[in-house]
C-alpha cells in the first residue's frame, strides 16, 4: 500500500472533518473534476485534429445501488494515467486543474472553463464514504487503472478489472463512493436516491456546462388492447429513462436583449420560491481585469420575515457557474437587504473549501458596482412609474431610513434622494427634494412630526399651526423616522439634480427640524416680540404653574408658533417625544431617557386670560388644577401616555 505523500493522515483529516463543513457539497466537488476532465478533452480537440470528438459526445453520469450503498459519478473525459492518479489523487492539495489552467490561462473562459484550483474537492468525498474507488482510462490508452483508499491508511493503484472502462472509447472516470451507515448526526441515505441526488445537482450544479445525467424511474401508459372495451382504464408501466438533469445554460449569463421579462419572471419565481414576478429587473456584465456576470432582482412584495432577525441577506455567488454560497452577505449592504439575485465571477477569491469567500479586493469591486446599480434602479423608478415606486416604498422604505441611521448619516447622500413622506399640504407622498423645491427660496427648514398614526399627527396643534404658516409637514409614523432624522441633521437641496459632474455645488442646506421642538423658530419678528413681552409680564404666572407641575416640565412659557390650540408640549435637548416613545416601547424601557418637557401657552388663546385671571384672583389650587390639566392635554394630543389617570378623571369632574 502506498502512502500519501504528506503527513498523510493529519493532513487528510483536516481536509475531511474540518475544512468543509456542509456534507452534501461532496457531489458538487465530484462533478465539478468531472466537467474539468470534460473541458480538458474539449480543448485537447480544439488543438489537436486527430482527435475526432464533438461536444455532443460528453456527459457527466450519476448512478446509485442503494443496497450496496454506492454512488458513481462517470465522466468520457480526459482520464489520467496510471502516473497521473498516483500524482493527482496521491498527493493531497495538489491539482491537476490548476496547473491545467496556467498552462491554458489565454484560454479560459472561452473554449474551456476550469473549475478546480486547490486540489482537495476530491476529499471531500470521505466525508460521507468509508471508501472510495477510482477508475480512469487516458485518452488514447488502452488500459485503465484503478485508485482505491479508505482516507486512513494510504491507497492502492493497479490496473483496473476485467470490465472496467475496457472499451475502445471508454476514456475518461468512475468515482465510486462506498458510503458509510447513516448514523445518529448524519443521515446518508438520503443521498442514495433519485430524488436525493436530484436535489444536489439541481442546488449546486444547475448551471455546470455539461450535461449531468442518471437513469430514472418514469411512468409509461401502454398501449390499448385492440380487444379492450370503452370502460378500459388505462395502464401503466414503470421504466427507466435517461434524463438530463441539470439546465447547464444560465440564464445571466445572456444579455438581457437576448431573455424576455416572462423568462427572468419565472426564473424569479423558481429560484427565490416567490409567486409574484418581481417588481425590477437588473442585468449587467463586466469584462477585464475583473470578469462577473450579476442578475439582480427587486420583489414585488416583502417576505413575512424581512424584519425579523432569522432573515438573512445575500446574492447566490457562483464562480464558473458552480454555486459557492447560496447568500453571499458581502454583496450587499444590510439598507438593500431585500434585493435577490445572482453573481458569477471566476475572478473571486475562494478560500480552499469553496464554502466561504476570503475578504479581498474583487469582491469589493462586485459589491460597490451592484450597489451602484440598485440605486439607478430605483432612481429611476422612481422618476419614470411613481406609482411602482410608491408601492416598493410601502414595502422596502423602512430599511433605506435604517441605512441613514445605521451609517450615522455617512449613506444620507446616497439614500436620502430615494426617500418618501407624507405630505400634509399636499396630501400625498413627496420626496424631500419635492418638498424643498415646494417651500421655495427663504425657508431653510424642513419640518416633520412623527408619532403613531397618521390622522393624528394632521391635527397636532404644532403641525396646523406650520401649515397656518405656510410650511409644509412631513407626517412621518415609522420609529425609525426621528432617529434617522435627528442623525441626518440636514438635507442638501441641489440646485440641479441632473449635475453630475459637481454634485457639491450650488444648492442650499435645509434644517431637518420636528416641529415638537422647543426651540423652533417659525413666527414673524412681531409675533416674537409679543411672545417675549407676554412672558415677562406673566412672569408669576409661569413660575406657579411650573411649581404646580413640578418635574414633570423643566420650563413653561409663551409659544410664539401657536395659532389654535390653547397649549402644546415640546421637548428641548437631544431627546425627543418621539425618540422617548419609543424607547419606552423597547424591552429596557426603565432605563430609557425622558425628554426634557417644555409646556407652551398660547397667549392669543382665551384660556390664557384665564389662567391670568385665576393668578391674579390668588387662586392658586384652581392654577395647579388648570395647569395640570392643560398639561395632559397636550400630551393626550401628541399620543403620549397621561402620569396618573385616575387624578386626570378627577380634575375633569372637579370642573364639572
């Protein structure tokens, strides 16, 4: 018995128990070797006229005995020497296809398509084998040989038995997989099965270049009797077929000129087990240096479980056509978590097990462009079919504010253009580019109010007063908003959107301010004037009333923004109503930070002559009772819970 020319068995166990992790990869590392050996051959026809040999000829074939529990992969490829199974399947991570490829490098990609590089897929295959058995015939030998190991001891080469590969065109090689009893971690027999290798070629090996086939059970009616009544019922017999069972041609490798959207739909449908045809198609190529193909789709609806923390992102990546990860996360930032779609680069770095992807460079490059993509495709749903747009919006909008957020506002530039809001003056959604171009030159603010519900945020006292005034508001009922916002800080309304060229220059920057904020700033110079001059002079007013309410309010004065409402609430500092709703909503809601409280009066109000009445009366139990109740009031009215209910109904009744 030879022995493996390594340290063989400390070597081959961490190949097989430590550098793969997924055990139903073992079929695709076979039968990618197998379609190496079939490239091999395919290019040794192209530069070689004696070799008579069409690609129609060459197949990769699967066959299963479940009772002796045998799986063969058989490929009519190249084969391999009696020297060359003693140097390829010997010598652990050495590979025959990597050296194939630097030899043929101007070659690849157009007449072959190697996938192998580090010379250890073949191993994979004791992950479910207790031994495994080789037998190759070099094309244009007349005799072939057989390599057998347990994966422990060493292996054995010799030539091949009476009947193995011993015809004159039975070039090329049978791996036979002697697989190991199911145990209690691991069940294998679901390999030896029809419907089990199926699965493995369907999810792995689709789109290998050659035909992988294997002989299946089909249903076949048989013919009618000519003696048989009209009662006859027809009759069936089971037989075995050959069946292709992969698709072989990608669909993104095409141009998109060349598929129609009905093709893309139902590819759609099938790969990402969605009934409904994508919103948005997105097909590129890139040649060079960096070589990939991407199709890229955005759904038509959110999947149940898009906002949950068992969802996982990514784009199938596949490198020669083989899948390598089914979610590649690194393709995508997390704000377009919701696209699906495929990558397909020989370029990528792999690490040696094919299972996970080495940081590096190209996939950088591969994710920025596609990146890049996904937002012209959205720009441009946007312009073109509004209603599309407001549609994905309605589904997907949440994660593009989460992007901000997330970013600290370092993504606003890229993603703020894409947002939606509701506008309470034009009663529908606008971006905030709409929004500024609306409000015209002189007002640099852009105003919103966030809360819960929409209907209640359009009869806020601060949001009817903004739009008395000429402003318009953004009603905005995600959680997500006021933090986005108040990390924005700013929006830079271009002076022309289609410049490109100097995208910083001219335009104007517009405060993102809620319009529950103290410290707004939206009346005339006289009405401030009036606010400042009522304050002073109901200086004891206000200082009773702050005393009544105690710390629940850290000041209370005259709002020079009120129009209608005789009170509103307003918060100072970095913490807002909103951001303190909800953070009390959250599962650490006891140590979430309060909002500094402001209650502001408006002195134009009737109720306001009488609080002034009532302190000058020296009334001061009637004061507390009105101050308190002005004060839940308005929290009532911005949806924000009441301290004490009970002494709310109380002070109703009392005034009753």
């Amino acid at each position: 018995m030879r022995q493996f020319k390594t340290e063989s068995k400390k070597l081959l166990d961490l190949m097989i128990n430590s550098i793969y992790t997924n055990r139903e990869i073992f079929l695709r590392e076979l039968v990618s070797n197998a379609s190496d050996a079939i490239d091999k051959l395919s290019f040794k026809a192209l530069t070689d006229s004696t070799v008579d040999l069409g690609a129609e000829d060459l197949a990769i074939r699967l066959s299963f005995d479940a009772d002796a529990r045998t799986i063969t992969v058989s490929d009519n490829g190249i084969g391999m020497t009696e020297a060359e199974l003693d140097r390829n399947l010997g010598t652990i991570a050495h590979s025959g296809s990597e050296a194939f490829k630097d030899e043929n490098i101007e070659h690849q990609g157009s007449d072959i398509d190697i996938i192998g590089q580090f010379g250890v897929g073949f191993y994979s295959s004791f992950m479910v084998a207790s031994r495994v058995r080789v037998v190759s015939r070099s094309f244009g030998s007349d005799q072939a040989f057989a390599w057998e190991s347990d994966g422990i001891r060493g292996y054995t080469i010799g030539a091949a038995k009476s009947g193995e590969r011993d015809g004159a065109h039975d070039h090329g090689t049978d791996v036979t997989l002697f697989l190991r009893e199911s145990g209690e971690d691991e069940d294998l027999d679901k390999f030896l099965s029809e419907w089990g290798l199926r699965d493995l070629v369907k999810r792995y090996s689709n789109y290998v270049r050659h035909p992988i086939q294997m002989m299946v059970t089909k249903s076949r009616e048989l013919p009618k009797p000519e003696d048989a009544g009209d009662d006859y019922t027809p009759q069936y017999e089971q037989c075995q077929e050959l069946e292709t069972l992969n698709s072989m041609t990608p669909i993104w490798k095409k141009r998109s000129s060349d598929v129609a959207q009905t093709d893309y739909d139902e590819f759609y449908k099938a790969a990402f087990h969605d009934w409904e045809a994508p919103a948005r198609t997105v097909s590129f190529h890139a040649e060079g240096a960096l070589s990939y193909d991407v199709l890229l789709f955005i759904p038509g609806r959110a999947p149940f479980d898009l906002y949950s923390k068992d969802y996982e992102k990514g784009l199938a990546l596949y490198s020669s056509n083989v899948l390598i990860q089914e979610k590649c996360a690194d393709l995508l930032p997390d704000y377009y978590n919701f696209v699906r779609g495929v990558v397909d680069s020989p370029d990528v770095t792999l690490n040696i097990s094919r299972e996970t992807l080495q940081q590096n460079r190209q996939l950088r490059a591969i994710a920025k462009r596609v990146e890049r993509k996904i937002h012209d495709e959205l720009a441009s749903m946007l312009a073109d079919d509004r209603a599309a747009y407001e549609t994905f919006f309605e589904n997907f909008g949440r994660g593009l504010k989460f992007g901000i957020y997330e970013s600290y506002g370092a993504k606003a530039d890229d993603l703020a253009d894409l947002l939606l809001f509701w506008s309470a003056r034009e009663e529908k959604q606008v971006t905030l580019r709409e929004y500024g171009l609306a409000a015209g030159e002189g007002k640099d603010k852009v105003l919103y109010a966030a809360g819960e519900a929409l209907e209640r945020l359009k009869k806020l006292p601060a949001v009817t007063s903004a739009l008395d005034r000429g402003y318009d508001v953004l009603l905005c009922t995600q959680d997500i908003d006021e933090f986005m916002f108040q990390t924005m800080r700013t929006y830079r309304l271009a002076s022309d959107a289609d410049d490109d060229e100097n995208p910083d220059e001219g335009g104007r920057e517009l405060e993102l301010a809620n319009v529950a904020t103290a410290d707004l700033d939206l009346a005339t110079e006289e009405e401030k004037s009036a606010a400042e001059q009522s304050t002073k002079d109901n200086e004891a007013l206000f200082e009773a009333m702050a005393r009544a309410l105690g710390e629940k309010v850290s000041a209370v004065r005259v709002s020079a923004n009120l129009t209608d409402a005789p009170a509103c609430i307003t918060a100072q500092g970095p913490i807002s109503l909103e951001m303190e709703r909800v953070m009390m909503k959250g599962p650490d809601a006891a140590l979430a930070p309060h909002a500094e409280r402001v209650l502001e009066l408006n002195a134009q109000h009737p109720v306001f002559a009488k609080l002034v009445a009532v302190q000058a009366a020296g009334e001061d139990e009637k004061l507390a009772l009105y101050a308190n109740l002005l004060y839940d009031q308005a929290l009532l009215v911005e949806g924000l819970p009441i301290d004490d209910p009970v002494e709310f109904a109380k002070n109703i009744c009392s005034l009753m």
